[in-house]
C-alpha cells in the first residue's frame, strides 16, 4: 500500500530534479559557449572563487534569520542591525587590543544576551497578537537601533583589521585575500554546528517541533516562549559573528544592515525556511550570481539580483528550493 | 428600519462635530498666524495625516502590512517634477503622478500572492528595488537628483492648502470606506482572509482595490511635498523615512481607525518637533514610540481612548445625572 502510494510521488520527484538539473547545465554549457565566443573564460574562475566566498557570509547571515523565521514565523526585520552591533563590539574588542578572532565569541555572547532581553520583554509577548505586531516591532527596533548607533558613533565606515589581513593566497594564477577564506571557514563551521545542534541535542528537537506546529509542541509540554528566547539569542548571536566577519572582510557603518538583510531575505526564501543547509546553498548561489552579474552588467546592478531571485523563487516556488 | 451603520449613523458622535470644528480652524490658521515655520509644520502634518490614513487603509483596514509605500510617495514626487521641470502646471503634475502611482499599484496584483509577512518583505523589496533603478535611470538624474525650477516668489500658503484639502479628501474617503460594506469586507480580510475567501469573497480583487486607493493617495501627497521642495533625489524620497512615517502614525494612533492616524500623526509631529533640537533624532523618537505603543498598548492610543477611557466617562456622566 505504502508504496503504491509513494512510487508516483518518488518518480516525479525524480522528473523535476532531473528536468531542474537539466535546464541549469543547459544554462551553464551556453553561457560557457558565450564566454567562449568572446574570449573571456579567463574570467570565469576568479568570479566562481570570489562569489562563493562571498556567498559563504551571506548564508551565515542567512541561518540566523532562517532559524528565527522557522520557529517564530517572525520575520526578523532588525537582523541587520544586530549584525553591525556584533561588528561594533568586535571592532572594539580589537581595538582594546584582543585578536578579532577571539573577540567574536564575546561579540556573540554579547548579542546573544541582548537577543534573550529583546525577544523576553518585547516580541514574545506579542506573539499572541498574531503576525504583523511582532514584525512591527522587530521594524522599531530595527530603526532604533540604527538612529542610536548614527548618533552615538557616527556614519563612518570601519574596518576591523587582523593579523592576516594583509595576505593573498596565490592559487594556479587567482589571488584570494586570507581573509575572505577564513571567513567562509568560520561560516561554514558555524552552520554546520548549529544543524548538529537542531538535529543532535533534545533543545534542537523541541525547536524543530515548534517550526513544525508550535500549538502541537506545547501540547506535548514544550516550553514554547522558552524556546523561542533561546532561539532568538542564537539568530543574533550569529548575526554578531557574521557582522564580525563582514567587518574583517569588507567594511562596516550603521547603514549597512538593510541590504544585507534584503540578501539575507532572499536566501531564506531560496534555500526555505527553518534550513540551514539550504541557507548556506542558497547564501553561495546568490553570491556567485551576483558577482556574475556585476560582471556582466556593472556593478550598479548586485543588490537587484537578490529582488530578482526572491521575486522569481517566490513565484516559482514559494516553499523554497530544498523542500521536499 | 436601518438602526445602525449607514454613512451617516454617527453623525451624533461628538468626534464628527470635533472633527469639522478643527477643519474649520485649520481653514482660518494661515489668517491669524504668519510664521512660515508653523505653518510649514503643519502643512507636513497633513502630508502626514494623508499618509496614515491611506497606509491605514492597506495596513490597518486590510491588514496588509506594507513597508514599500515609499514606492508610491516617490512616483508622485518625480512625476510632479518632472512635469514641472518639462514646463506643464505642477498642479498637472500632482494629479498624473496620483495616476501613475495607482496605475503602478494595479500592477502589483501578483504580490497578494504572497501571504501576510511575505507581503512585507515583498513591498519592502519593491521600494528598494524602484529606488535601485532610479539612481541608475539617466532620465530622472539618476544619483545626482533633480534640481527644481522655484520662483521666486515661494509662498507657504498655497501649499499648505493644497495639503490641507488633500488630508481632508483622504480622511473624508476612508470614513466612507470604514462605514461602507468595503471596509467590512476589509476587516474580514485582514481578520481571516481563507475564511473570507471561503464565504466568496474576492479577495484578491479587495486587497488591490486597498492597494490602489491608498496608492493613489500616496502619490498626491509625494507631488505636493515634491512642489515645495527645491531639490530631491531618490535617497531620500524613496528611503526608509517616508516608507515608514505613515505606518508609524498609524500604528500609535491606531490602526483600523479613522481618528487614530490623525492622533498619531500630530502627536508625533509634536513631540518630534520639540526634541528636534537634540539633533536628527526625528526616526529615533519615531520608533521608540511605536516600539512602547505596539508593546503595551497594541490598539493604539485611540484604541485605549475607545476602550478604557470612554466606558468610564458614560458611567461617570451617568452617575452625576440626578435621579429622578
């Protein structure tokens, strides 16, 4: 009877994954007969590298937001700006003399400590007023936040400087900044931590019950609003560590929060809520698209990519790519 | 016979005789008062007053929260100018940019596809993704902005009639709305809106009719700010700050209301406008308010003026009535 049922299912699954497959090599073997046309597939190696090294910080990124969208269904509007604090906090952990490397687990302490404050006294008791009055919030205190670090510290732009900053790995002619490579390191490790988390531990099971059905899980004596602080200090604890990371590999001001949060978005909606795999594919896809893109087109035109994607997963797809 | 609803059901409501006595003032203000600095204040009250109501009307009425209004605010702002700069009356100009504003919303269908906090990020995506193009769009000044051709002679008072008339419009339409079976059906909406489809309501066809309404709107009020202004640009004029005045106004006087925008704009305008010698802290004072006001006190402050104070004033004004 079982599988009656589930061979049907199992052999379109199959069809869509091989037609998916299918339409993306025919994509990928055109674009690569266009490039060689035009003599440029030199190019084309130092874009893949730098765009998947980018896309490594926007799943980190990512994960967070996915994690607190998945259990909460609260779209965390103010992720952008716990990432530039947790960069602030690094960046002055540097400058009082500590490695930028071990002043992230305090800029993650930090933020996760701040996290449980926000989600105890503002946003879990509005949970029960339904969507939109937690997601107005996290807004408030997005631009709170924001307003507060403009007037304390000022627009300017930062750079945490470390001790590799200055060197360039020589790979078969492509030269990568150190940097960028410890970062997309220290992104993966940490995804891959916290789904050892979500899958391993008792905690991570209660949290996935309550992305799957949060009244269910309560019935089953889930401690839902618990669970839902400690996951919200673990999505700005990441947002902290990404936020380091962003400072140690680009720059960082008040500002920039919003389109790393629009990118963050995106990813979500791509890789499929609550997935922290997905977050990280769905983090290097965006990256190495969008510096395909701003190859091609110039570079006015990287933060559309994310709109186009979100826009068109959204459509196509709204549950996300990895879902089954 | 009808008891209650009906357009003219509350016209025994003190509110509505409050209402007229203060148009009536604001009518005579521009008479008695000569300072060009309160009367520019209070010509942005009522581009503030148009705003909330009309984002109430989407955000409240529907429940549909938007954070991409600013979309709309900049058409009309840039149609007007345009028009302007291309010689035609900028009074031209404002209505065509109403046009094109509500034109674009009608547009925008597809996005009711997406459900609740979707929407959100969609409509916020929409802005920053209008705003993207414009800072490359050659036409419109791309990041350079448009300087705009001012006589003169620049009087306040034209304008602030002209804003004036417009907030009375939009309040006026959305107490039609609220009192219609419109707004009925928006409630439903934006209580439950599967159930409202399931008892055949197109909802599809409701929400759009909210989006375009409030679009339309939107854009008036973007080209009379625009005509007072001697210089814009897209960072400004599609940014954060007029994406979200309206929504926070709403959301401290209340949402689903008529007064409460009207409420929640002055009031804010009012405090905003005595701390604005702290410095640029307007955004700042702005989203600790609606942070406080959504924690404690979700219906707004017309909300807790409807609920709380109103029932003790009946039982107060009924127990001094001498018994007969």
């Amino acid at each position: 009877m079982k599988s009656r049922i589930s061979l049907p299912k199992s052999i379109t699954s199959r069809l869509k994954l091989a037609v998916s497959i299918i339409v993306i090599a025919a994509i990928c073997l055109s674009f690569y007969y266009y490039l060689g046309l035009r003599g440029e597939l030199g190019n084309l190696p130092p874009i893949l590298v730098s765009g998947i090294l980018v896309g490594g910080l926007y799943g980190l990124v990512a994960v967070g937001v996915s994690i607190i969208l998945g259990v909460m269904r609260v779209i965390n509007l103010c992720h952008g700006e716990l990432l530039v604090l947790g960069g602030f906090f690094t960046f002055w952990a540097v400058n009082f003399g500590l490695d930028p490397f071990l002043a992230m687990p305090i800029a993650f302490i930090i933020l996760f400590v701040l996290g449980l404050a926000l989600q105890s006294f503002i946003i879990n008791p509005l949970l029960k007023y339904g969507l939109n009055p937690p997601v107005l919030v996290t807004f408030g205190v997005a631009l709170a936040f924001q307003n507060i670090m403009l007037l304390l510290w000022t627009p300017d732009v930062r750079i945490i400087h470390t001790a590799i900053s200055d060197i360039n790995l020589q790979i078969s002619g492509i030269s990568i900044p150190m940097t960028r490579v410890v970062a997309l390191l220290i992104a993966l490790v940490l995804a891959y931590l916290t789904r050892l988390f979500l899958v391993k531990t008792f905690f991570g099971k209660a949290l996935r019950a309550i992305s799957q059905n949060s009244e269910v899980a309560l019935l089953m004596g889930i401690d839902t609003s618990r669970v839902n602080i400690f996951c919200y200090g673990l999505g700005a604890g990441l947002a902290a560590v990404a936020g380091s990371l962003i400072g140690i590999v680009f720059s960082f001001s008040p500002v920039i929060g919003g389109p790393y949060m629009h990118k963050a978005f995106a990813v979500v909606v791509l890789g499929g809520m609550g997935n922290v795999i997905g977050a990280v594919v769905g983090g290097i896809i965006l990256g190495v698209s969008e510096t395909f893109a701003s190859w091609l087109l110039g570079g006015g035109y990287t933060n559309a990519v994310a709109y186009l994607i979100f826009i068109l997963v959204l459509i196509i797809k709204p549950t996300g790519i990895f879902a089954k | 016979m009808k008891v209650s609803g009906g357009l003219f059901s509350s016209l025994r409501s003190p509110v509505v005789y409050l209402f007229i006595l203060f148009t009536a003032i604001a009518f005579l203000i521009p008479i008695f008062v000569r300072t060009p600095y309160i009367l520019f204040i209070l010509y942005l009250c009522y581009i503030y007053v148009v705003q909330a109501e009309n984002w109430n009307l989407i955000g409240g009425f529907a429940g549909q929260i938007s954070l991409g209004h600013a979309a709309f605010f900049g058409i009309g702002c840039y149609t007007t100018a345009m028009m302007w700069i291309a010689g035609y009356p900028p009074i031209l100009g404002i209505v065509l940019g109403g046009l094109l504003a509500a034109g674009f919303a009608v547009f925008l269908f597809p996005t009711f596809r997406l459900r609740g906090t979707y929407f959100a990020i969609g409509t916020l995506f929409l802005a920053a993704a209008l705003q993207g193009f414009l800072l490359n769009w050659k036409f419109v000044g791309a990041g350079e902005g448009l300087y705009l051709p001012v006589p003169k002679e620049f009087l306040i008072e034209p304008f602030y009639y002209m804003a004036l008339v417009l907030a009375l419009a939009s309040t006026v339409t959305c107490y039609m709305i609220a009192k219609s079976g419109v707004g009925l059906t928006f409630k439903a909406i934006s209580e439950d809106d599967f159930a409202a489809a399931s008892i055949g309501v197109g909802i599809t066809r409701y929400k759009v009719l909210a989006l375009v309404i409030s679009a339309f709107f939107f854009g008036l009020s973007g080209g009379v700010y625009g005509h007072y202004q001697a210089f814009i640009d897209a960072y400004s004029i599609f940014g954060i700050y007029w994406g979200v005045t309206g929504l926070f106004m709403a959301i401290i006087g209340g949402t689903g209301t008529v007064v409460g925008p009207i409420l929640g704009t002055f009031l804010l305008t009012i405090i905003s406008e005595y701390l604005a010698k702290l410095g640029e802290i307007r955004l700042l004072v702005y989203s600790v308010a609606v942070i406080i006001v959504i924690r404690f006190a979700p219906e707004g402050i017309w909300g807790i003026i409807t609920k709380k104070v109103r029932p003790r004033l009946k039982t107060y004004i009924e127990k001094s009535k001498p018994l007969k």
